[in-house]
C-alpha cells in the first residue's frame, strides 16, 4: 500500500568551532545519528525546543547543508554519494519551504517571477510556464490578479502561500516544511495548515514538518520525532506519542504545552534548569541533567534508539 | 478601590503618511488587586499600543487621544513626564518580548538591576548588592553571586528573561505588566517562565496585565480575559466563561482554530481573511468581512460593546438587543 | 487551435510580465530622486556641466588652442571673461572644453572600477573559501598602498598619457570597489532567499543575476557614483604631476599645473579650474550622499 519514499539512516553533521590556536579542534554535533523513514503521502513531524537539530536535520536532506556522514536514500539511491550536478536532478523532487517568508523571497522580484523560478531552474520550456504557473497559484489560493506585486504587499499569510506555490510548481514528491507556520497569527495558521492537507491530497506530497509547535504537529503529522540536543530520542506514531509518550523529554515537552482548555486536569511536568549548549553536551544520556529518573547509567551511557513496542525510544528506561 | 487599575476610552492615534490612524479604539477594562488579566489578539489588534499607553511609553509617532488611564483612583494621562517616571518601575513596571533589546549590553546584570533599586530607594551601597543577589535567587536563577558580575550576552534567552523580572520587580510594584513575557522562548522554558509569574504574584501581592497572542497562555494564567480585535475590545469575560462559552464570533474562531482543538478532525476551522489594517476600518463592524454570522447591520453601524450578565461584555450585534447598557 | 492560441497568450503574459518590472522600478527610482531636494539639485548641476561639455565647441568664446600673442597672462576683461594663460590662451574656453577631458576620464576610470569590482567582489562572496581568502588578501595589500600611489606605479609602467591615467586610477580604484561588494553581498548570500534559490536548483548565474545583483544595486550606485568624485580628483592629481593628459590638451589638472607657477602675478589660472575641480567634485560627493540616504538599509524594506 504505502511505500517507502525516503530513508534518511545515520545522519550526522558536525560544524566545526571556531577555537584558539593550541587548542585541539573541537566540533559541534548539530545532527547526531538521525534515523528517518517517510512514506509515500505521509507526513512526519520533526519537534524540538531551539538548537536541538531539527533544521539542520531538514537542510541537510536537501544537501543546503552537506552532511558530514550517513545514508540519506531516496527512491532507492544514496544521495549523500552522487556529485552536485546530478543532485540537480533530486533537488525538483524534494522542495522546501521556509519559515519566514519576507525573508526567504527576493524583495525584488514579483510573485510570478519567484514562483517560476523554480521551472526556469529546472528547464521547463516557457510555453508551459505560464500554464502551470497559473494552476499553481489557483491551488494555494491566490488570484492571477496578484502575479505582478511585491511580496512585501502581502500579509504573512499570503506570503507563506507564495513560499509554498514555490515548492509546489514543479509537484515535487518531498516538500521539507520549515516551521511554515509559525510566524503566522493563530487565525491565519489554521488557514495554512489546512491547505497544506490539501495540497497533500491533491498532489500526493509527502511532508517533514519541522516545528517547536506541539499542537500543530500533533495536528498535521503521521509520524513524529522528537530531537534533544542532535539526537532523535523517540519516534513513534502521532496517536502513541502523543497519548503515551516514553521518553522522559517527550513526557515534560507535551506537559509544557499551554491548552486553552480550562477544564484539562493535568499533570505538569517542570524541566529543573536550562537546555545544554550543543557544543558542551553532558557526557551520558544528554538528557539526563533534567531528567527526574536519571540513574548512574544514564550519566556514562548514551542509550541508543530501539525498538520498543513497535516505536523507537532512546531512553535507558526501556532497554533491558 | 476595587480596582488598581482602570482603563475608560482610551485612544491611541500613530500618525502616517495618509494621516493619523486610530490603533487603539476607546478601549476599556480594568485590573482588579491581585488578579492575572490577560489581553489576547493577533498581531495588529492593538494590545501591545494599549499597554504602551498605559505607561506613556509610546514613540513620538503615536499620541494619546482620549480616555482616561486610572490608576489607583489617580488619572495617569493628568500626570507630568516627571511624575510618571517615579511611577515607572515603582508602581507599574513591564517586561517585553525581547529582553535582549532591554538589557543594556555593557552593564553587568548586578549593575543593571541595583540602578533600578537606587534611583527608586534610596539605600546604602551594601545593602543594595545584598537585596540584589536575593531578588537573582527569588527569581530562580542559579549561582546569583556569579550572574551578578556577568554580561547580558552571557545568559540564554529564559536566563535574560528572569533577569528582565527580577528589574521589573525589584521595587515591588503592584502592577506588572508582560507584553509577550514567554514568545521568544522554548515551551519547557516557557512553563518555567509562567510558573515563576505565578508564584511570585501570590508571593508579592501584585496584579498582573498578561498581553499574549495565545490562548493557551491565558488560560493558565489569567482570571479573566480582554479579547481585542482591529484596535477595540469585542469581548471580555472571566477566563473559564470566555474559554467555554465563547460570545463574539472572533473569539470562537480563534479558539476553534488552534490545532489542538480540532479533536481528530482533519480539517481545522480557521477564519477566512486578514486583520483589517488601520486604514481600512469601515463604519461598520470591524470582523464583519470575515464572520460567519455576518447580518444586514453588521456592515453598516459599528456594534457598541454591551455588557451581558454584569461580568462580560461583548462587542456583536447579535447580543447588543439583550441589553441595551453600554459601558 | 485553442492550445496555440493559450501558449500565445501565455507567451504575451510572460513578455508583460518581464517588462512591467524593471520600468516600474525604474520609474519609482526616478521619482524618489525628484523628491529628494540635495540628489535633484546636484543632478541638475551635473547635468548641466555635462552639457556644457558637450557643447563647449558653441558656447567657447575662442579656440582653447590659440594662443593670443597680445594678451598674455591678461586678468579677467571683457574680451576674455576668465583672462589668458602665460601663452595667452583663452581660460574660459580652455575650462569649458576641459570639462570634455576630465569627465570623460573619470566615467572610463569609474567604469573599469566597477566592472572588475564588482566581479570579484560578488565572486569573492559567492563562492567564499579560499577563492575569498586569495582575493581579499590580494586586495588588503594593495589596500595598504595609496590609490594614488597606485596609480601612480601604473603609470610609471604604462607612460604618461590621459588614456593611461584613466587606466590607472580605474585600476586603483578596484580594491576599494571589491570590498565593498564583497560586503554587500555577504549579506545578500546569508539572506534566506539566497538559500530558496540554492534549495531550488537554481544555476550559479541564475542566483548572482536575479538574487544578488537587484539587491547590491543600490549600494553599488551609491559607492558607483563617490567613486566618480574620486577619479576626477585621481585624474586632475596625475595630469597636475605630468602624468595625465599632456600639453597642449585642456584638462582642468594640467591647467592646474600650469597656474601653479603664476601663482602670484596671476591668481585666476589656478584659482579657476581649481574651483571648477571642487564644484563638480563637491556635487558628485552629495549626489552620492543623498543616494545614500534613498538607499538606507532601513528604509529598503518599505
């Protein structure tokens, strides 16, 4: 039924730090050992307070970022290992959409010169442009009227739709979702997401969306991963996460979550003390300075990812 | 004195190219002693201009037009620059989105905080470090002593933002207001934040005025709710009333379109259109282009907010033939 | 018939689509150059010696080249509004074609600038690495000379003619120039756009055309046009030394020179083409200035 679209197996990316001339040369693990799989019109969350990896994670699959190590494989073919001129090819099936919308268009250039480039980019011949640049437009909801203004004449919300028309011209299979909605007004990001399920519909995408926003992904994603720190500590389905979250992080991230509902009893869960620079990670578990269950083993061993019910969880509590 | 802070008709005008624009529209709610009020509404209804005016901290664009701003029984807007800098900081004091724009970057953290203490108390140089180092603690920062010689540059965001507390209640005032306290920071950091604004609100007796864009922030601070909407107030009520019965037809939309609140259903209501920007206010009602239960006057008379109940006020014409007194 | 009919449509679409832009720009530019009091009255000024320049052979009482043999060194009169040179030549006439030489100069100067700036400055940032670090270093140290100085050097390599110094100065000018694009487009290459471009599949070229270049326009029009200020003053300093334009050529730093000796018995040989030099520098400077000011990065994001 569903098949396997992307496999991403192992990633890692380090950055180098800027340090003294005697020191020895330390690094950054911004993305540590990261294990993904994204089926074909599924959606899969990537959540996580700031710094802890998870736009990283999103540009290294589209090699913004080279990868320091890993597998990433799409449609059965590493592309870590094939050259910059071949990715070219990749780059038309997985496309992205970033966070702050003024920010990632040309002030310069009208909507319908941003949202072509992509078809010029890729070679598309020009009688074609214009065509598909129209149906484009209608699916995200912006009248042809619009084509010849600035972005910054739009409102967020507009703008965000433009950002979107522009990973969705050429209909790739991926689209990577940078925090699509959140510099959007609550009103607006409804509006958003809702498109976004049906342009998913409509056009079999398959989604990453990467947020910090629990309730949004809870709401969007089939799938979701949480990262601490570089690491992916669970990965489950939405339903399980969410319901019966394992991991200690996972627990007190869903309890941090202020609902709006006056009624909910719940337990909430107060991380003690602060996130860790990802450049002087604590030794062990990474997590373990604010866990309430950590033990000795937590302090000196990193637990790994396994397989725990049909789910993945990093947490020595689970492992035998 | 039951209230400790009343605002009546405020209006707040920007001047622009175009002319002067009313972005803050007769805007009226108070703060009761020892109560979380919470104004909530999207970015451009005007809630963080009602807060700015209410200390007269607006830039020289902005002026206030009417209303009066009562605090303690005494009308701020009659009071000189003077007299309100004594009670800035004093009396009402704030905290803003961003601490790191309000943290002087070459001044230690100590340096910084004892200023306040010194300009508004006067006390020996001694004690002043003492009170410092204890305010450093009371506000749940680690290692006070050390943060006290630092740089703001040296401290994460939810470390600023306890910094930026610790000055803003460093006099004890009894009203403090956050504009946006919590947004720049991570969810786990957050509830840190708002678990710290509690206790020290039953800790120092003070009122808060809570200015956020989310609901889920207000519903577990507040007491009760001021929901604004294109510069004016269309509802408020008691948080558990406005949260589970909401009136306007704004609020409703907005609380329907969180994600959490669409209980498995695929598709989230959302409220179709945009914010209206102060040029484009019409004479009729401000949501009409965008509601659902849209009528013939709505988009010709502005409805007057009517206050239902004695405890609530909502802003819509389908409520304002329940009770004709306006407040 | 109705797909040719649509891709016709979608072809005239497009042709609109490409032309509107640029003239509405265009058009906005112009028009906030207008409103601006200190860029409209320095432009005029410009302007207004620039075609003075191009007809100086009508408005020139005399021929800059004869000498009057019966007038020489005279002060100002009424035959000769400027007075005459140590060979009697009319000052006037000789400033007003001078305009021809100089501006002539600084534009190929500037223009040589320019080109070869910007291209290694937009190289420089785009690719970065080591390409940058070889570049800059180049740059830094012959930054640590004096652009005259520099100038000069080349000179002495090429031979003194007004060709060569515009060549010069041109050449000199570069480093400065390089720099400055280069810094300008360091924040064009950390922009998000830059990376949407990259995340797209856009070519190189794609992205330093339509991504660097309308964003760096502004700043390097503004540098563009002090750098004019400084290639005429670079030209008139060479040709001033004998290494620019040479006798009997008019060219406001070689009448300079020749004033300098007659400095005491006649005042306005070189007190004329001296304030010729500071007006028009003085209005290329504030030109300069007030684009400046059009081209705030703060007001940008209007």
């Amino acid at each position: 039924m569903t098949s396997k679209l992307l496999e991403v197996k192992g990633l890692h990316k380090s950055f180098p730090l800027k340090n003294s001339l005697f020191q020895q040369k330390r690094f950054v693990h911004a993305v540590n050992g990261v294990t993904l799989e994204l089926n074909e019109g599924e959606t899969i969350g990537i959540v996580g307070e700031s710094g802890c990896g998870k736009s990283t994670t999103g540009r290294c699959i589209l090699r913004l970022i080279e990868p320091t190590s890993g597998e990433i494989i799409f449609q059965g073919k590493d592309i870590t290992k094939i050259r910059k001129q071949e990715m070219k090819r990749f780059r038309r099936d997985i496309q992205m959409v970033f966070q702050n919308p003024m920010d990632s268009m040309n002030p310069k250039l009208t909507v319908a010169e941003i949202i072509t480039e992509p078809l010029i980019a890729h070679s598309i011949p020009k009688e074609h442009r214009y065509r598909i640049l129209k149906e484009t437009m209608e699916l995200v909801g912006l009248s042809e009227s619009q084509l010849n203004r600035y972005p910054h004449e739009f409102s967020g919300g507009q703008r965000q739709r433009i950002g979107i028309a522009r990973a969705i011209t050429l209909r790739p299979k991926i689209v990577i979702l940078d925090e699509p909605v959140s510099a959007l007004d609550v009103s607006v990001q409804s509006q958003i997401l809702n498109l976004l399920q049906d342009l998913q519909e409509e056009l079999g995408l398959s989604y990453i969306f990467i947020s910090h926003d629990l309730g949004v992904v809870e709401h969007i994603a089939h799938k979701v991963g949480v990262m601490y720190l570089g690491e992916l500590v669970e990965f489950a389905d939405k339903d399980q996460l969410f319901t019966e979250p394992l991991h200690p992080y996972t627990k007190a991230l869903i309890s941090a979550i202020p609902k709006s509902d006056p009624d909910e009893v719940k337990e909430r869960i107060i991380l003690q003390g602060e996130l860790p620079s990802p450049a002087n990670p604590p030794a062990g578990c990474k997590f373990h300075p604010r866990c309430a269950h950590a033990n000795e083993t937590c302090m000196s061993l990193n637990p790994i990812l396994t397989d725990v019910n049909g789910r993945k969880v990093a947490c020595h509590l689970y492992q035998e | 004195m039951e209230y400790l802070l009343e605002v009546k008709g405020l209006t707040t005008q920007f001047n622009s190219k175009k002319g002067p624009l009313t972005v803050v529209d007769h805007v009226d709610f108070n703060v009761k002693k020892g109560e979380v009020m919470g104004i909530v509404g999207e970015s451009g209804c005007g809630k963080s201009v009602t807060s700015l005016s209410i200390l007269q901290l607006l830039d020289k664009a902005g002026e206030i037009k009417d209303g009066q701003i009562l605090f303690k029984n005494i009308n701020l807007l009659k009071k000189k620059e003077k007299e309100m800098r004594i009670i800035r900081g004093k009396e009402i004091s704030m905290i803003f989105q961003d601490p790191m724009s309000s943290l002087n970057p070459v001044l230690t953290i100590g340096r910084q905080i004892a200023e306040i203490m010194e300009k508004h108390e006067k006390l020996p140089k001694p004690m002043v470090k003492k009170k410092v180092i204890s305010l450093l603690n009371t506000v749940g920062i680690p290692r006070a002593s050390e943060i006290y010689e630092e740089y703001p540059h040296r401290l994460s965001g939810g470390m600023k933002q306890r910094v930026m507390i610790a000055m803003a209640i460093a006099c004890n005032p009894s009203l403090l207001i956050a504009d946006e306290p919590t947004t720049a920071l991570d969810v786990t950091i957050q509830a840190q934040i708002l678990e710290l604004l509690r206790s020290l609100k039953d800790e120092l007796g003070m009122s808060i005025l809570l200015i956020t864009h989310d609901l889920g922030v207000v519903a577990e601070m507040c007491d009760r709710i001021v929901v604004m909407y294109a510069g004016q107030v269309v509802e408020t009520a008691d948080t558990r009333t406005l949260l589970r019965h909401p009136k306007h037809p704004y609020t409703n939309g907005l609380i329907q379109s969180q994600p959490h609140q669409s209980k498995g259903e695929r598709r989230l209501k959302s409220i179709p259109g945009q914010v209206p920007t102060p040029d484009k206010f019409g004479a009729g009602c401000r949501f009409a282009e965008r509601c659902e239960n849209v009528m013939e006057i709505c988009s010709s008379a502005s409805p007057p907010l009517v206050s239902i109940d004695g405890q609530s006020s909502c802003r819509c014409w389908l409520y304002s033939d329940k009770e004709e007194m306006t407040i | 018939m109705a797909n040719i009919s649509k891709t016709l449509e979608s072809l005239e679409m497009q042709t609109t689509l490409v032309k509107k832009q640029p003239s509405s720009l265009k058009l906005n530019f112009l028009k906030e150059i207008g409103s601006n009091k200190r860029a409209r009255y320095s432009l005029f000024f410009l302007l207004l010696v620039i075609l003075i320049g191009v007809f100086a052979p009508l408005l020139a009482p005399h021929d800059p080249e004869k000498p009057y043999y019966e007038a020489l060194l005279h002060g100002p009169s009424k035959e000769h509004l400027l007075g005459t040179d140590s060979i009697g030549r009319d000052l006037l006439s000789r400033l007003l074609y001078g305009i021809r030489a100089t501006l002539t100069a600084a534009s190929i100067a500037v223009a040589i600038t320019f080109t070869i700036g910007t291209f290694i400055g937009l190289i420089s940032a785009y690719i970065g690495g080591i390409i940058d670090n070889i570049l800059m270093r180049i740059m830094d140290v012959l930054l640590a000379l004096p652009t005259i100085v520099l100038a000069l050097a080349i000179v002495a390599i090429l031979g003194p003619s007004l060709a060569n110094a515009m060549i010069a100065v041109g050449f000199a000018s570069i480093p400065g120039f390089a720099r400055i694009t280069r810094g300008a487009a360091l924040t064009i290459k950390s922009s998000g756009f830059v990376e949407a471009s990259r995340s797209i599949g856009s070519s190189h070229s794609w992205i330093l055309l339509r991504q660097f270049l309308p964003n760096i326009g502004g700043v390097l029009l503004v540098y563009t046009t002090l750098f004019i200020g400084v290639a005429i003053l670079d030209t008139a300093a060479l040709s001033f030394i004998g290494l620019g334009a040479q006798p009997p050529t008019p060219e406001w730093g070689t009448m300079l020179a020749e004033g300098k000796n007659y400095i005491y018995q006649a005042w306005w040989l070189a007190t004329f083409p001296g304030l010729a030099i500071t007006s028009v520098v003085f209005s290329v400077n504030f030109l300069g200035d007030a684009l400046r000011d059009m081209f705030d990065p703060k007001s940008m994001g209007r």
